[in-house]
C-alpha cells in the first residue's frame, strides 16, 4: 500500500499513519494528566482535618475510602 495519495484537487500529499500516532499519544498524555491529578487530590483530601471535613459535609469515613484508592481508579 502506497502512502502517495492524489487530493481532489489534484495535488497530491504523503498520507501516513502519524494522525493515529499522534491521536494515541494525545490519548495517553491525557489519561496521564486525569491520573496526575486524581493522585494529587486524593493526597490533599487524605490531609484534611475532620473538622474540615465536616465543614465541607463529607463524611471521613468517605474521605478515607477515596483517599486510598489506587490513582487509575475512578
């Protein structure tokens, strides 16, 4: 199979399979970032106080639980 395809407009360019590529990549990157995230939250959630919770009516039982998943968990 060639990667030399002719436009309709009769140009013509090199049709690769980079956009896959790079589409992955970008996929990945962001899961990176969701995942990131998530692990820092659930650290700043680990360090807050009881009272704190409670302020922000969550329960610390419910903290604690989400606090100790494992990053790539929802």
């Amino acid at each position: 199979m060639s990667n030399y395809k002719t436009t309709a407009h009769g140009g013509s360019h090199i049709h690769g399979h980079f956009g896959g590529i790079s589409a992955v990549f970008g996929n990945a990157l962001a899961q990176i970032g969701t995942w990131r995230s998530r692990s820092a939250e659930r650290r700043q959630l680990a360090a807050l106080s009881p009272h704190l919770l409670k302020d922000l009516g969550i329960d610390p039982a419910d903290a604690t639980r989400e606090a100790a998943k494992p990053f790539w968990r929802p």
